[in-house]
C-alpha cells in the first residue's frame, strides 16, 4: 500500500515508518519539522535500504494539505502529527486546539475530497483521565483531564461521527500507553527539543551527563515502592501495532479502538535501576513532591488488541533501557550534530 503519514519525522512516526518500508509498503511523509528533524527520515532511509516521499507542510493549512493529496495518491494514511505537551497545553490551549484538532479536521476534508477513508490515529492513555479502575479498558468514561487530552478525546470523537455519516470510512484509534525505547540499530530515537517532559528520556538525558539529577515527581504514592506506576511500551512494539491496525482495516470498516500498551507496570524507581543496569552507571536522583495532575498507576488492558489484531507488546523493560540508551550514548545530542551544552 501507499501510506501517507503526517508527523512522520516524530520520535513513534520514524519508526513506524521504518517497519511500513521493511513490510514493503511505501511511504509519503507530511511535517513541518516543528518537534522533529528531517534528519530522522535520512536514518530510516538507510536502515530501510528504501527510499520515501517527503514534504514539508503544516496540517493547519489545508491548501497545502489538498496538494499533497493531489500530487501523491495514497491509500491511507496514519495520522501522528500534533502537539504533546501537556503542561504547555495548560499554558497554550488554542494553539493546542488549532494544530491537533484543526488540523485533523483539515486532513479529513482532504481525505474525503480525494477518496482515501482509511485512517489510523494517534490517541493516548490520557483519555481515559484520572479513572482509578485499573486495568484500563477501552469501553470507559472517557475523561481527559487538560487541553493536550482534550484535544485526542475530541478528534476520536469527530472521527466516530464522521464514519457514522458515511460507513465507507476505516479508523483505528490506537490508545498509546507510555511509548519509550528506539530500534536497537541505535541510529533513530526520541530526540525532545528542550528539557524532557517524560521520564524516559529524562533518565537517558542524566545517564548521559546533559543533566545533574533525575526528580522523582512523588514517593507517597499507594504503589509498592511510593513512586507512580506506568505501562511503558516498547516503540518498535507500537510500530507494529500499527501495521496490524492497517492490516485489519484493509478488511474490516467502521471505527475501531485499542489500547496499545503491555498491561505490566513498572514505578519510577524500577526504571531508574534498570537503565543503571543498561547504562551500567550510577543514576543520580531525587525524590520531590508530586507532579500536579499525574496519577498514581495507569496500566492498559491491551487484551482487545490481542484478540482482534493477534498484536501484543513482545518487548521487555530491559530491552527498553537497553535501546534507549544504545540511542542516547551514540547520539548524545541526538540528531543535532552540534553539542548542546550541559544544563547547569
Ligand atoms: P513527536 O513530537 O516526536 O512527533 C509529532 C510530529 O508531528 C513531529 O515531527 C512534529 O514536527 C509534527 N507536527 C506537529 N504539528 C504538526 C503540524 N501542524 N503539521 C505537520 N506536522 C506537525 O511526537 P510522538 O511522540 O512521535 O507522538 C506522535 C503522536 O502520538 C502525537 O499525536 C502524540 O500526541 C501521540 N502520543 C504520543 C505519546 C508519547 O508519549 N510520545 C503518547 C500518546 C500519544
Ligand atoms: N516522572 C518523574 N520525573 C520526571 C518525569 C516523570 O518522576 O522527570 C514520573 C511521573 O510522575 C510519572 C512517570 O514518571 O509517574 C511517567 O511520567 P511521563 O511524563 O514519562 O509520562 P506520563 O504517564 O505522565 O504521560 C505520558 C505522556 C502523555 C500521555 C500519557 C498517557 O507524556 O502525553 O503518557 O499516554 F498522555
């Protein structure tokens, strides 16, 4: 097939892309470059051994988006592109709304216009909110509790809408848990322009030496060791979770949700001492107050996904320190190739 992937560059979009490539598919990349670099797509190329179309455009400008379409017949398209912030959605809600909803809106007109309803798209966990019942299933209240989540909750809901109005049209919601890890070629990664806001990368960013000390955002949680539980999935796991989405949508219409997640849980301090075993140095943190808004456990049932797709997460937390960290040590400044100096 021919895939059209919007926010391909990103950190899940290259590497999903590498695995479309590898499955044989070919792949039209739409980014405006604003969290990513095209440096990234250069790396999958050649990992790939393959080559890709891409364009740099903005999803928030729909002229724009119906050249794409016009010049690059496409079959379906996987839809990454948006913003992910959720402090900084607090702080900017409109330009949170403009670009992922907006956005979104944006890509669906054109898809219409130019006959392609096959669509995957990116949710998240945090739709689900602050809902305590543990595992998460799909069939929950959705309750997003900021801006960024509102944004997801809203476009899966435009989504359902628009296929009720027209049953021709085949989505999947993918509802990401905790995406962390790289492919273990060491040559593409998660790359966060600025200080890290997830913990991943700030632990791989302190192994490394860009940063003193890792904080611990609470140790007073009901968890076993006091310190916030999450499902962290592998992202080469996720990649594939996309290609099986696609491969059940080129058989089956209507919408169609999933948790992607591996249903384990593994606290703060479990990650930090595992990626001192993968880093094989010491891991300077601190334990600080919470970090307002997190939960203390978010787990997924990714039974559904199992049975519909025969996908669940075959990765490890080992292997996920371990190629986060063949990442973060080969790429210290990760695609830049100037230094980025030491944060003080
Ligand atoms: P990312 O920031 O690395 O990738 C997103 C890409 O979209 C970037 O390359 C960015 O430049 C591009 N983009 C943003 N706005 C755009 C626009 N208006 N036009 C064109 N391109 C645009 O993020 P990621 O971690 O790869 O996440 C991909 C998707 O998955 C996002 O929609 C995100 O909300 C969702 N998601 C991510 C996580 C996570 O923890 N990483 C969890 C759940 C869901
Ligand atoms: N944490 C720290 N220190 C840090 C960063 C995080 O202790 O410097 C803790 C958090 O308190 C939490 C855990 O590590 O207990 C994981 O935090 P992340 O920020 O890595 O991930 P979240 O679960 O908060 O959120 C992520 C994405 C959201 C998405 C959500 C559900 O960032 O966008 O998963 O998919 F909505």
């Amino acid at each position: 097939m021919k895939i059209l992937v919007t926010g391909g560059c990103g950190y899940i979009g290259s590497h999903t892309i590498l695995r479309l490539l590898e499955g044989g598919h070919d792949a039209t990349v739409v980014d405006n470059l604003s969290n990513s670099q095209y440096e990234s797509l250069l790396r999958v190329q050649k990992i790939a051994g393959r080559e890709l179309v891409f364009l740099e455009a903005d999803i928030t400008d729909p002229v724009a988006l119906d050249r794409v379409f016009e010049h690059n017949p496409v079959d379906a398209v996987i839809h990454f592109a948006g913003l992910k912030a959720v402090g900084e959605s607090v702080q900017e809600p409109l330009r949170y709304y403009r670009n992922n909803v907006t956005g979104t809106l944006n890509l669906l007109e054109s898809m219409d216009a130019h006959d392609v309803r096959t669509l995957v798209f990116s949710s998240s966990a945090t739709v689900y909110g602050n809902n305590p019942q543990m595992p998460l299933k799909e069939g929950y209240a959705r309750g997003a509790t900021n801006p960024y989540g509102r944004t997801k909750q809203q476009i899966e809901e435009i989504l359902i809408d628009l296929q009720a109005s027209d049953p021709r049209w085949r989505m999947a919601l993918l509802r990401y848990f905790n995406p962390v890890g790289a492919h273990p070629s060491g040559l593409i990664g998660e790359d966060p322009l600025g200080p890290p806001n997830n913990l991943f990368p700030f632990v791989s960013q302190v192994a490394v030496g860009r940063r003193d000390t890792v904080n611990v955002f609470g140790s007073d949680y009901p968890t076993p060791d006091g310190t916030g539980v999450r499902d962290y999935i592998h992202v080469m796991d996720l990649a594939a979770g996309h290609s099986a989405a696609l491969d059940y949508l080129s058989d089956h219409q209507g919408v169609h949700t999933w948790n992607l997640g591996s249903g384990q849980g593994h606290s703060v301090l479990e990650i930090i001492r595992s990626f001192e075993k993968a880093a094989g140095r010491s891991i300077p943190y601190n334990l600080a107050d919470r970090r307002p808004g997190d939960a203390p456990v978010s787990l997924a049932d990714p039974s559904s996904a199992f049975r519909d797709l025969g996908w669940k997460a075959a990765e490890t937390l080992e292997s996920m320190c371990a190629d986060s960290w063949r990442w973060q040590e080969n790429n210290p400044n990760g695609y830049r190739t100037e230094a980025v100096p030491a944060v003080p």
